[in-house]
C-alpha cells in the first residue's frame, strides 16, 4: 500500500491547496462571531438571530453538492476545481469586506450582504474541499487534511487574535474612513484575494488520462446528485450512512454553540466588543496545534478509535462549560482568571473538535472513487449543513427559555448521541484501501 516517500512527496502539493481552506478560516471565524453581534441592535431574540445565522448553512446545503457534482463533470485547462473558486472567491471577498459598513447603515442591508457573500462563498467551498482528495491518496488523506485543516486553523488564529481585536481602535484610512468595527474584515478581504492569486499561480490540477482503469468514461455516467445521494444511503454496508449521521449530530452540537459564544463572552463574562473573538481564537490555536498530530496519530490507532475517544472528551469539555460559572463563582474567580479558565476550556474543545474533523472526511473519502469523489465530498456537506440549519435557531430558543448556559448541555448531549452512532461504523480505515487519484497513478508511473 505504501508507496515510495509516503506523504512526504504529497506535502508541497497539500500545502498549496491549503490556501484556499485558508481562505475559510479567515472569514468564517468572523463571520461566525461579529455578524451575531452586527445583528444584536436590530434583533433582540438569540433564537432569530441564530435563525438569520442559518443563511450561509441553507446556501451551503444547495450549492455545496451542485456545485461539487458540477465540478466532478467540468474539463477546461485551469482543471476542474479551479474555474468554480475563481469565479466566487474574489467576490466573496468584496462583498465580506463591506459587510460591516452594511452592519451600520440598516437592517436590510445587512441581510442583503449577508445572502450575497454566501450565494459565493458557499460556491468555492466543496471545489476547495475536493482538491486535496483530486490529488492525494486515500491512504494519505489523514495527513493531508491535518495539514489542510492546520492551515485554516492558523487562519483563525490570525483572524480571531490578531484581526479581531482590531473591531476597538479607530483608525482613519483613506477612502474607508474610521475603521472601528470594521477593519478586521477590510484585512480579511484583502487576504483572501491575495491567495486565490496564489492559487491560481502555483496550484496544478491532476488530468485524469483516457485510458486510466476507465476513469475518462466513468465521470460521464456518473448518476446526477440525488440519486448518487440515494445509493450511498441505500447501500447494504450502512458505514457511509452512519458517518453521515455522525456528522449531522456532532454539528448539530458545535453550529448550536458557534453563533451564542460572542454573545455568552459579551453577557456573561463581560468582555468588550473585540474581545468577543479570543474564544475562538482559542479553539484555532488548538487547532493548529493538533491538526497533524491529529492525521498522524489515526495513521497509527485508526481513524474510528481517534474520533470516538474525541467525541467522548468532547463530552465532557462541553459539560465543564455549562458548569463554568457557577464553579468560578463558588471559587471567588475574578474577571481574568474566570475568562482565562474558559478560554483554557474552549482550547481543550478545539483540540478534540480538529481530531475530529480531520479525520472525518477521510472515512468518507475511503469509501468513493475519483469519479465519485465530488459526491462524498457533497455527502459530507450535505449532512454538516443541514444540521447547521436546524441546530442555532433551536438552541437559540433553548438559550431564550432556559437561558445562555443552556447551549452546553444540549450540545453535550448531541456529542454523546454521535459517540454512539460511530460506534457502528466498520468501514473507513486507510489500510482497506482507496481508488487512487490522477496524480498517484502518473508518480508511480
């Protein structure tokens, strides 16, 4: 199975694509944590704002497999990925760089911003996503998503540490005038241009060749999305179906929490505005720091036996959290200590959320072939985006009824009930083996 110099000789290519999920972790982090609080003057319930928050998931849950499934088909000389993330990501760019002075001019405004940047942004994202399978094989993809995944992590650190706190200071710049809450996405926006530049220079997509084990021939009979959808659903092995389940409940648990953090951070530990962001700025430290680790030590154990012993630590940081005020409380915290002991809390969660995460799309992955590839990919979206819609305005209303706290328990519970679900998975390991893509097959050739 091995083959000469291992992941090594797949890391160049890994860290170029990586770009664009660097271009991810930059917006959706602030996106995540500022937009919530752009819609607090207008919209006083959580359960309607989160309710608004669910925009992007609607977008992504039909745009994600269209689009994937509508690049698996698409032959031009850029590739098949690269046509899609370069006719939505510079856009993406622009209308994320405005969002903020939508934010104080009106309600509508912002809504409207809000639709446009995810009709495109939600466009780039299963072509980026797909590029690193298109390219890496099965046995590999472990490492290489914990690469990938480490560079959209360091994005959000650099989005949520070094760009967030940038919502305080007022600075005049030309033609933008005062910055105060809205630099940071200014910033942003420019850096996400500058690396579908980069993209585009030195990224190459694999050509899969007539002739290849009838790969050519295999894309065009592919069946159209649904019914691609069906037959992994309808497949006598249920590992695929499970992991999917798994995936729906596990973010179920993390999109309920995402969109209150800021709020929780603003209400209950009484940060100020640009501070809002060291929570997840917490999380993508950890992130970075476990992502590699991450795919190297499944490589070892077993992707299986890495995401359930995460989920189930998972778990418990989530019941830690709901339990975080009022043991600071009984034990006289102040003001720091009590927000340095959750921001230690939320880094334990973004050390275990990036395992499993990392290790995730590979199972799924294992499962298809090249030509199918786009429709795992869509699979795995199609799963995390509809528990996005449905989770946020749910535990929006259970923070409205029960109050901020709240939010924890819940998503512990739904962490608990995806530890379950993965534990009838029995397909997904890279030692059964995967198809190998374009760019194996023409190294080993």
């Amino acid at each position: 199975m091995g083959e000469t110099g291992g992941f090594r000789k797949y890391l160049g290519g890994t860290a170029l694509i990586s770009l664009g999920f660097f271009t991810m972790g930059l917006m959706d982090p602030l996106y995540d944590n500022f937009v919530p609080l752009f819609l607090k003057p207008y919209v006083g319930s959580m359960g309607l704002r989160n309710s608004i928050m669910t925009i992007d998931n609607v977008f992504a849950l039909f745009l994600i497999p269209i689009v994937s499934a509508w690049s698996d088909r698409t032959r031009t000389r850029l590739g098949r990925r690269m046509p899609f993330i370069l006719a939505t990501l510079p856009l993406s760019a622009v209308f994320f760089s405005i969002l903020p002075f939508a934010a104080s001019a009106s309600l509508a405004a912002l809504l409207g911003l809000i639709v446009a940047l995810n009709l495109f942004k939600q466009g780039a994202r299963g072509p980026i996503v797909a590029l690193m399978p298109d390219i890496v094989p099965g046995e590999f993809r472990s490492e290489a998503n914990g690469v990938i995944n480490m560079a959209g992590a360091a994005a959000g650190i650099l989005a949520t540490i070094v760009l967030g706190p940038l919502m305080n200071p007022t600075i005049a710049l030309p033609l933008l005038g005062p910055t105060s809450g809205k630099a940071p996405f200014v910033l942003a926006g420019l850096l996400v241009v500058l690396s579908v530049v980069l993209l585009l220079v030195f990224v190459r997509e694999p050509r899969a060749r007539a002739g290849e084990g009838g790969k050519a021939a295999e894309v065009e009979r592919q069946a159209p999305v649904l019914e691609s959808l069906r037959s992994i659903a309808g497949a006598g092995d249920k590992s695929a179906l499970l992991i999917l389940v798994s995936i729906f409940l596990w973010f179920f648990a993390y999109q309920g929490v995402l969109p209150c953090v800021s709020t929780y951070m603003l209400d209950v530990l009484g940060v100020n505005f640009g501070q809002t962001s060291l929570a997840m700025g917490a999380v993508a430290i950890a992130m970075v720091a476990f992502a590699v680790p991450a795919g190297i030590l499944a490589a070892r154990l077993g992707r299986k036996r890495v995401v359930r012993s995460s989920l189930l630590a998972i778990v418990l940081v989530f019941a830690a959290l709901f339990a975080h005020q009022g043991l600071a409380a009984a034990l006289g915290l102040g003001g720091p200590a009590r927000l340095y002991s959750f921001l230690f809390l939320m880094f334990l969660f973004g050390a275990f959320w990036i395992a499993v995460v990392v290790n995730s799309f590979p199972l799924l992955w294992q499962m298809a072939t090249y030509a199918d590839m786009g429709i795992y990919t869509a699979a795995y979206y199609v799963a995390k985006e509809s528990s996005s819609i449905v989770s946020p305005p749910l535990v929006g209303l259970a923070s409205d009824l029960l109050g901020i706290r709240s939010i924890f328990l819940v998503a512990a519970a739904f962490t608990l009930a995806a530890f379950v679900a993965m534990g009838f998975v029995k397909r997904g390991e890279a030692r059964e083996g995967a198809t190998p893509s374009p760019a194996a097959k023409a190294k080993e050739a």
